[in-house]
C-alpha cells in the first residue's frame, strides 16, 4: 500500500463508483482532494472516514516533495479531483512527475472521464483521436485554434458553459460552419445531453438555451 494511487470519482452519477475506488480511499492512510467541500460529500456517502487534505493547483507546487517522501517512508496516499481522473486537465501531473522522479510506486485505477462517453456517442471517427482539453481562457485562445486546422484527427476539447457559444463561433470561423461536431453536456446526470451536427446547428441550438454543467465538445478533423 505504500504507494500513489491515481483514483477516478464519478463526474455525474455517484453508482459510476468502483467498488475498488471505494476499497482503497478506504485504507489509504491519507486522501488528497481538489476540493475538500465536494470531495466530503462523496466521501460521506461512501462511508469513508480516511483523513483527507487539499491538493489543488494553487498548492500543490509546495507539496509534492513532501508528499512524495512521506510515501517513500511508508505512507500511502490516495489522489481524487471533483470529478473524473486525476491528472485529466485536473492536478495531478506534478504530483505524478515527483514521483516518478524519486522512484515512487504509483497506480491509477480505470474509471471515469468525461471525454470519452462523449467520443463514443459523437459518430465521429474514434479509432485516432486527440485531447485538446481546456482552450485558453483569453490570449491564445485563436493561436491555438490556428494550429489545429490541418489536424485531421478527431479532436476533443473541455468548456465551459459560459463560453461554449463563443468557442463555436471561433470554430466556425477556422473550421467552416459545415464541419461536423458534437457537444455533451452533464454526462450521466439527470439533465444528460448530446446534441450532433454541423458547427452552425449547434450554434444555433445553444444560442438559445441557458446552457449548465461540465461541456465536451467532439470536432471532426479535416477529410
């Protein structure tokens, strides 16, 4: 057990659970979560009372050395984000580095992600793929779009709701309004939506909605 477990939580539905998931964040001796207050809630509903610490992206520069010895000296420590894998566009990756970098054991255990639920009911290719994640927020944003225009693969990116619109509409203007996508939103909740089609349908199909939850978007590569 003295090692770094990489644990997926359910990004929606709490039955998305592994009994394994539940197992280990049991006997691990420490829990490191993105955010304590969403993290506490699963935890309770699990029944799962291992001490737990806050390890985000404003932190966790300061801790992985210490993090990493802890566990080298016998430790075990188990890593959760809010929501889907570890490390996937959540932190985990400096963690994960450190180590590695001092001989660490690490495991991930396989479960949920949000890209990949989207990828399968796009009916866009999926035998070659690639995960963009998280656009830049502000300077960049076009320069890294730029870069993906001769990208023939299937390409896969994370949003949010509040800029889901506009994103759309710099894709349109790089990639044509006839190219083909797919945008899922709150994947295995209640309000679940998946909505395929060419870029300028789903402009005008999220126009005029007041659009919540975690978004995908799926975008076809050039032919």
């Amino acid at each position: 057990m003295s090692k770094l477990y990489l644990v997926p939580t359910p990004i929606g539905n709490l039955e998305d659970m592994t009994f394994r998931a539940v197992k280990v964040l049991k006997e691990v001796d420490y829990i490191l979560a993105e955010d304590t207050r969403t993290s506490g809630f699963l935890l309770r509903h699990f029944e799962i009372e291992t001490r737990m610490f806050s390890h985000h992206k404003f932190n966790e520069h300061k801790a992985v050395e210490h993090i990493a010895e802890n566990i080298l000296n016998g430790e075990s420590y188990a890593l959760i984000s809010d929501a889907g894998t570890p490390s996937i566009s959540d932190p985990g990756f400096l963690l994960v580095r450190t180590c590695l970098e001092k001989g660490v054991k690490i495991e991930c255990l396989p479960g949920a992600t949000a890209l990949i639920p989207a990828l399968a009911v796009s009916g866009l290719p999926s035998d070659r793929f690639c995960f963009e994640g998280f656009l830049p927020q502000k300077k960049g944003r076009h320069k890294k779009v730029k870069e993906l225009v001769g990208e023939k693969r299937t390409m896969i990116f994370y949003e949010s709701p509040y800029r889901l619109v506009k994103t759309l509409e710099i894709f349109i203007e790089y990639f044509g309004e006839e190219r083909q996508a797919s945008v899922s939103r709150e994947i295995s909740k209640i309000h679940e939506e998946n909505v395929a089609g060419t870029l300028a349908e789903l402009k005008a199909h999220f126009s005029v909605k007041n659009v919540k939850g975690e978004i995908v978007i799926v975008l076809s590569g050039e032919e």
